[in-house]
C-alpha cells in the first residue's frame, strides 16, 4: 500500500458511507440514537477535505490524520471509536511512503486494539468489533498464506459483512443498544455494518 492508495481508501469508505447514510441511520434509530449515519458521513467529508488539503508524505500520516480528523469532527461514539482505530493503526506503521501488507495486518491489529480498550466491547456484544474481529483475523490469515493485498482485503471485506449479519440475533451488551436489553434483539448493529462498508472500500481500491 502506497499514499496514493492509502488516500484512495479513505475517499472509498467516504463514498461508501455518503451512499449508505440513510440505511445506517434507519439501522442506528432502531438501537441507538439514530445518528450514525449523518455523522460517519460528516466525519469522512472531513476526512477527503484533509487529505486534500494537506496531503500526507506517508501511509501512516493518512491513517494518523484520518483518525484526528474523525475525533475533532464526529459527535457520539462514532468519532471516539473510528478515529482512535484509525489513529491506532497509523501510529502503528513504519514512516514510509509504501507499506507491506504484513505491515497493514500489524496497524490494523492495533487498531482493534485501541477500539476494545477505549469502548470495552468484546465479539458478541454487537458492536463494530463483531465486524472488525473476524476482518482482521481473515485478513491476517490471507497475509500469512501468502496473499497479496487485493487478496486479503477481499477476504477482510466478506468477513466483515458476514460478522455484521451475524450481529441480527445479538443481545446487545454495550453501548447505547444495550439500554434495549432484548428488544435489541432482531436488529443489524449500524456500527458493524459500516465497519463493513470500511473494509468494503480497501477491498475496492486494492
């Protein structure tokens, strides 16, 4: 992954996200507080803005500057949690224009990292983390079977939708959602479905 594609990835989740606004937001007003969508969306505007208007030198100053960007710009939890995974991840990359794919399994690891710490959710409480988990393991997995980038964004991106399916007949046990007890049952977790929509778009670009 250079720059170029690094950036390219972020203007593909922003457009990703813009496109799926609505539905984040109908998933979200069914759970949670019904913003999800019109923050995201807000919050990754912001991030091509950035990009554009200083563009970063290496692929962890894009994941660093993406991550700030969604912090100083995104209200609720959706800022907090998006922007320390992507700050994590960037922080977490050598200083250098192009990066390994190897490289990118070690940033996003941390950045799984960094979301289970600051929220405190685990797989199976229906957060993002039910989509980032098994993204990151397969991801992980291709990478380590000898897969080249595209390869393993591809196989990060179907395991990500799958876990945020697999969030329908969860009983949420964080955040918001979990106030619903069992009436949180029966209902997809906005946050893993645009964690999808994030590996969506590496797998795009790659």
């Amino acid at each position: 992954m250079n720059v170029a594609l690094a950036r390219d990835w972020m203007r593909a989740a922003a457009d990703l996200i813009a496109a799926d606004a609505d539905r984040l937001t109908q998933l979200d007003s069914a759970i949670g507080d019904g913003d999800h969508g019109v923050n995201l969306n807000r919050g990754f505007t912001a991030v091509v803005a950035a990009l554009e208007k200083t563009p970063p030198e290496t692929v962890s100053d894009v994941l660093v500057k993406a991550g700030a960007t969604l912090m100083s710009r995104v209200g609720g939890a959706s800022g907090p949690l998006y922007g320390t995974a992507l700050r994590s991840a960037g922080k977490a990359l050598p200083p250098t224009a192009e990066v390994q794919p190897a490289d990118l399994a070690t940033a996003l690891h941390a950045g799984l990292d960094a979301v289970r710490k600051l929220g405190g959710a685990a797989p199976g409480d229906k957060t993002l983390v039910d989509a980032y988990t098994p993204a990151l393991d397969a991801f992980e997995k291709a990478v380590a079977g000898g897969a080249d980038l595209a390869e393993a964004a591809a196989a990060a991106s179907r395991a990500a939708e799958a876990g945020a399916e697999a969030t329908v007949p969860m009983q949420a046990r964080k955040g918001r959602a979990s106030y619903l007890g069992e009436r949180s049952i029966g209902h997809r977790d906005p946050g893993a479905t645009s964690t999808g929509l994030i590996f969506q778009a590496l797998a795009d670009v790659s």
